[in-house]
C-alpha cells in the first residue's frame, strides 16, 4: 500500500464529490468511503437539481462510448463474452446517497411526491446506459445493488414492490 495509488472515494481523510453532487469520505486507505454529503438532503433541492448526463460521465469520471464501443467489438470479434452494466448501487443506494438513508426511507414510507420524480429519474439515467450497451450486443447485462443487512431486507417487500420493482422491470 505504501505506492499505491486509490481512486477518488477510497483515500483517506479525502472528501469528493462524485458527479452526482455526492461528497464521499473515507476513514482507510483502499476501502471505498460513505457518503456523507448529500446533494439532496432538503427534497426541494430536487427543483432545480439534475443528474449527470450519463453519455459524458460516469459516477466518477468521464465516459468515453466510443472506446468501451470499440473495446466491446473487438472483444466480440475474439468470441469472447461481452457485458456491461450500470454502476454499483444504481437505484435503491443511489436514493439513499442523494436523499440521505433517513430521507429516503422516509420518503417511501410517507408517499413523498418528489421521491416518485427522482426514482423517474434515475431510472431514466440507468436506461441511456442500458440503451447504450443493448446498442453494443453486450452478451450480458450486470445491475449490482445492495438492498440488504447481514439477516434481513432493508425494506419491506411492499415498499420494494412499490418503489424499487418498476424501476427494475424498466431497466430489466
């Protein structure tokens, strides 16, 4: 570890913010932070707040189609199994780093309007993605997400089912 260089939210007592407007700390080396700031802790933030256009940047940086395009042919081309995917924590922990974990449970548990637009939202982020690697002829899709403790779901399945599941039927 003394040479190693780790990425932006796994250094330590580094805040950044990602382009999503979420600030990330992390206490240790090479273990990837929280997110402590949360662009949309105060729900009226959501009219004005937009999210990154998923054609120039990723979570963490810049995008560039035209190399994972190339990259995906090539591999295509050499018979080999081709994926793609959207990033780790693409819905339900996405709510939770711009909202806040409490904001957002709270938000399904109430009704909250806005938390409908901003599922909408995202959805709408995750399936230019999508679209981008169905465009490809990926072999297979990755949606990676973390809905649960060490022994049981964070939500409940009728709060799942109402806000989680068209989203995930959409992107699907």
């Amino acid at each position: 570890y003394d040479n190693f260089q780790f990425g932006n939210a796994y250094r330590a007592g580094e805040k950044f913010e990602d382009n999503w407007g979420c600030t990330w700390e992390s206490s240790i080396d090479g273990i990837e932070g929280v997110v402590m700031g949360h662009p949309l802790s105060d729900s009226s933030a959501l009219d004005t707040w937009q999210p990154p256009d998923p054609l120039k940047v990723g979570d963490r940086g810049p995008v560039d189609w035209d190399r994972i395009r190339a990259d995906v042919a090539k591999a295509k081309a050499a018979g080999a199994l081709t994926s793609g995917g959207v990033p780790h924590g693409f819905l339900f922990m996405r709510l939770t780093y711009l909202r806040g974990f409490e904001n957002a449970l709270l938000d399904m548990a109430t009704g909250e309007p806005r938390m409908r637009t901003l599922v909408d939202m995202i959805v709408d982020h995750n399936m230019q993605i999508v679209r981008q690697y169905v465009d490809m002829g990926v072999d297979l899709m990755e949606f990676g997400e973390d809905l649960g403790t060490q022994t049981s779901s964070i939500i409940s399945p009728r709060t799942f089912r109402e806000w989680i599941t068209p989203g995930y039927e959409k992107l699907i």
